[in-house]
C-alpha cells in the first residue's frame, strides 16, 4: 500500500510541474536552457519508479511519455489554459513515445545489439540442450570446489573475454550461472561479478571495441585546442589513473577470495547459502524454464559448449578485424589505408581494425555463425533433429524477449534525454571556475551524473571529452593533469553506468546471469559508491595534489582490503561443520 501511495504521490507531482514549463524549444542546447532543472524530469521518474514499484518496464515508460509531454507541451498562458493544454497533450505526447521507441529500433547499432542477444538466448539454448552447459558445469566445478574459487574463476573468465564488455555479459554469465548455482552463491553476486568485469576490462584493454571510440574522442578534444597528438599513446597513459577501473576489478577479486561482503550483497549471499538463490517471489530476466536438455540420459560432452562458444569468440575476433578492415579501405584516411595495405597484420594494424569496426553487427554475426555451427553438432550426434534444434533456438529466442522489451525502452529514454538537453544542463550547472585539484574530482562526478541519468557511458564521454580537456588545459596545461582529466571522462562514466538501472550493460549483466534486474542495480550500487569514493579520497585528489600515480594506486588497493575488513562481514559457509569434518579426517 505504502509503493503504491509513493507511486501515486510521484506521478501528480510531476503533473503539477509540468503546469510551470516554458514553451517548447528545438534544439537540445535551447531545451537545457529554456526547461533548465524540468529536463531531469524523465530519468528522475524512470530511476524513481523502478526502486519504488519493482517493475523497470512500466518505469521507463513513464518516464520517456513524462518527456515527451514536455517536448510535445506548448503552454498558452493562464493557468487554466495551462491545466487544459496539458490534459489536451497526452495524445501528441503518445504519438512522441512511439516515434522515439521506433527510431530506437530503426537506428543500426541497437537492431544489432538486440539481434546479438537474442541470438546468444538462441545460442546458450541449444548449447543446453545438448547437454554442453551441464558439462563445463561439471568440468568447471572440478576447479570450483568452493564458493571462493568459483567467484575467482567467473572473475578471471570475465577478464579473458576482454575485447567487448555486451560479449562478456552474455558470455560469462550463462557459463558460470551453473557452476555458482551449485555452489549457492546468489545470482545477483553473479550478475555483479559479470558487470564488474565487463566495461571495467573493456575500457581498458589494449585492444577491444572501445579503444577507437576513445581514440577518436581524444584525438578531436587535443585538436580542439591545437595539439596533434597520438590518441592511442594518451589512452595508454591513461590507464593507471583509471582508478574506478582498476580499484572495481580488485575489489571484486577480494569480495571472493575473502569471502566478505556488506550492505544488501551480503544479505543476498547469505540467503543463497541457505538455497535461495533468488530472494522471494522473484522472477529472473531470463530463465531456462523453456529449453530442455534433449539426452539427459547420455554422457554430457563439454565439447558441445567450448566449440560453439569458441566458434562465437574466434568468429567474433576474425570479424571485427574484417569489418574494420573494411570500413577502413572504403574511408578517406590514406594513412590508416597505407598501414593496412602495408603491414595488416601488425599491432597498430590490428588495433585501429578492431577500432573501426561495427561490434553490434559482428556479434550478431558471430552469434548466428556459432549457433548454426551448434545445430550441425546436435543433428551430427543424433541429439536433436533438425526441427527440434530449430524449436530449441526460438525457445532460447524467447527467453530475451524481455531484455529487448527493456533495452527498446532504455534506448528511447536516452532519446528524449538528449533531445531535451538534459546533459547539456547539467554541465553548464556543475561546471565553472574551481582549483585545479578539484577538477578531476569534479570531473568523474560529472561523467559518473550524466551516465547514471542517461543510461549510457559511450554517450556520456561524448559529452564531457571536449569539455573536459580544454578545460583542463586552462587550468593547468601540464600533459600529465590533462591525461588525469581523460582518465575521469572514462571512468566516470563506467561508474554512473554501473549504477543507473537503464544502463544496457546492467540490463545485459541481469539478463546473463538470470538474475533480477532490479536486485541486481540494488546490490551493485552500494558496491561501485564505495570504490567511487576510494577512488576520489584515494586517487584523484591525492594525485591531482602532486603524489605519484604510483603510489596512490597501491595504497587504493590496500584501503579496499581494509574497507572489506571493517565494513564487511563473512559470509556464513557452515564453516563450524566443515571444520568438524577435517579435524575427524586428520
């Protein structure tokens, strides 16, 4: 009664606001200035009504239609008038919504994403049924005796499939969901450890789809204020003031190998320990409820996992070097033309392909490739007819029906966002003259609010790169302070995106790892606060004071083992009963 009352309380307060907006603008620039705080409106809806009323798609729906009113609303004047034009513009505000959910799913890349992962649904089912998952299950679970070492081994898998953090949700999450369900750690531990290793890797390795991405924001930034640089050598200076990043991925590795947790994760994996895996009432993203193993009765075969999966990573990596490749010949820049025609397979080579190429279509590409290469073994083993395979792939199709139902509407939120301006606003609110220590601080919050309310890191370093390096050369034009400046544009916007529940890699990190979402964000959240705040109090500031990068980072990493000895507590394993049973063994 209490959710419904808040629910209700929310809506007609932000009714009565929408009374008090200005007339409608164009541009997303003359939007943040004419509504200025109104553009929070819909991620504020959106975020609030999922934490109250537990349901992430009705939430996202109110919050893109609570935009598009104010887009759609033109006020006449008198309240009166006001009152009637708004009750008047619930029909235009409609039609708005459904023009930005289809321009969601027209746009290119998001086709991509949700065809890649419904065929990975379609993929992980017939690896299913085949009896492939149950095997690396059991081969896994030979390593992963305990709930400490199948922790540790779905962090190091986390880290193997590094070039693409949507590859690592939808990878890691169904490999190690079995492992650690026998081991009963509780989903949203899972979906934690998946997220944590999925853009944290990312946007740090070497070579993955975000590099290009970051390269080119860096190179425009330099070049806006008349340095030409090479992009890839700032990015790789970069890297040690990654400091959410690199504390994130350590932290996850210390919450498993010491068995500590705090605030509602350890709740949730005492629960699991005593065999609820999920907590009560709650239904997973997605579930395997429809795909059923086909020979129970014959020896399970890992090889139907690892060559089918290992079809998805090779072909994965053969594609987004050819899709690069492709881009890169039919484009205008003869330097990246000659290097490739030149020397095609070297490093530099390699990584602008990988740079340049289209990851949403490859996946998809390689996850359709992978689950044709998975039909041939089960109908080659007499596993499955052909029929069968195919009812067993639309099966697994299903399954994520879901997922696309919420990234569709993650999307359009992000839409209406930025068609208000709402990043445009808040930069103009937090920015302005500060010293110059404060500026990477003020920087990664920056990047972490605009992420967290917009849902998206790729669009928030969009935003705040050619801000932030100009910016910083003002201040203080020493190379090492801008290259800190950069490092907080991108981990800022990992950390806003941990924490916002319409973040699609947080969506993809549930989905993979059949946990709810919403428990996920819930459990996460506390989690990515504090290394945030390690990662000002024991990064950023200290550095941007004068002390060396080198020293901060591993003096970080102890503070994060004695947050967990403080703030955690250990969860239960029936340690007394293991312990009577090793003293009658010696």
């Amino acid at each position: 009664m209490l959710k419904v009352s808040k629910t209700k309380m929310l809506l007609v307060l932000t009714f009565v606001l929408l009374l008090a907006l200005p007339a409608f603008a164009s541009t997303a620039e003359d939007n943040a200035a004419r509504f200025g705080i109104w553009t929070l409106i819909p991620p504020l809806v959106a975020i609030t009504l999922a934490f109250i009323t537990k349901n992430v798609v009705i939430s996202l729906f109110i919050g893109i239609l609570s935009g598009t009113f104010i887009l759609t609303l033109v006020m006449p004047g008198g309240f009166f008038q006001n009152l009637w034009a708004v009750l008047a513009n619930i029909v235009p505000a409609f039609l708005k919504l459904t023009e930005l959910t289809l321009a969601s799913l027209a746009d290119p890349w998001n086709a991509g994403v949700i065809l890649q992962c419904m065929t990975i649904g379609g993929l992980i089912a017939l690896v299913t049924s085949m009896g492939g998952a149950r095997a690396i299950a059991e081969s896994l679970s030979k390593r992963a005796k305990t709930p400490r070492s199948a922790q540790i081994i779905t962090w190091f898998l986390g880290h193997l499939v590094f070039f693409d953090d949507y590859a690592n949700s939808l990878i890691v999450g169904p490999i190690m969901r079995p492992v650690t369900d026998k081991m009963k750690i509780s989903r949203e531990k899972l979906s934690f450890i998946v997220d944590a290793t999925a853009a944290p890797v990312a946007g740090i390795a070497l070579i993955s789809t975000w590099v290009g991405y970051e390269m080119s924001l860096i190179r425009d930034a330099y070049a806006s204020i008349g340095q030409t640089t090479n992009a890839y050598v700032v990015f790789l200076e970069t890297i040690p003031y990654r400091f959410y990043n690199i504390f994130m991925l350590f932290f996850v590795f210390a919450t498993a190998f010491f068995l500590r947790e705090f605030g509602p994760m350890l709740k949730a994996e005492r629960r699991a320990r005593q065999g609820q895996l999920l907590a009560p009432g709650i239904k997973p993203m997605s579930t395997d409820e429809n795909v059923k193993e086909l020979t129970p009765s014959r020896k399970s075969n890992v090889w139907n996992a690892v060559i089918p999966i290992g079809v998805l990573i090779v072909a994965s990596f053969v594609g987004f070097y050819f899709n690069g490749y492709s881009t890169i010949i039919g484009g205008e820049d003869l330097a990246l033309i000659s290097l490739l025609e030149t020397s095609p397979l070297s490093f530099d080579a390699i990584r602008e392909a990988f740079s340049s190429s289209d990851a949403s279509l490859v996946l998809f590409q390689s996850a359709l490739f992978a689950s044709l290469v998975a039909i041939i073994m089960g109908v080659w083993q007499k596993l499955f007819s052909v029929s069968e395979a195919i009812d067993t792939f639309i099966a697994g199709l299903r399954s994520m029906i879901i997922t696309a139902v919420i990234l569709l509407l993650a999307w359009s939120l992000s839409g209406v966002i930025k068609e208000l301006g709402t990043a445009n606003y808040l930069v103009s609110l937090l920015s302005g003259t500060l010293p110059a220590f404060l500026l990477p601080t003020l920087i990664f919050l920056l990047g972490s609010i605009i992420s967290f309310a917009t849902g998206t890191s790729y669009g928030t370093m969009g935003i705040l790169m050619p801000l932030a390096i100009p910016l910083a050369y003002s201040i203080n034009p020493n190379p090492s302070f801008v290259v800190m400046s950069v490092g907080a544009v991108l981990t800022g916007a990992i950390f806003g995106d941990h924490c916002s529940p319409i973040s699609d890699t947080t969506i993809l990190s549930s989905m993979g790892s059949s946990s709810d979402h919403l428990d996920h964000v819930n459990t996460q959240i506390w989690y990515a606060i504090a290394i945030s705040v390690v990662t000002i109090l024991f990064g950023y500031l200290p550095t941007s004071l004068g002390v060396s990068v080198w020293i901060a980072l591993p003096v970080g990493l102890l503070v994060i083992v004695g947050m967990l000895f403080t703030l955690g507590k250990k969860v239960e394993v029936d340690e007394p009963v293991q312990k009577k049973k090793t003293t009658s063994t010696i």
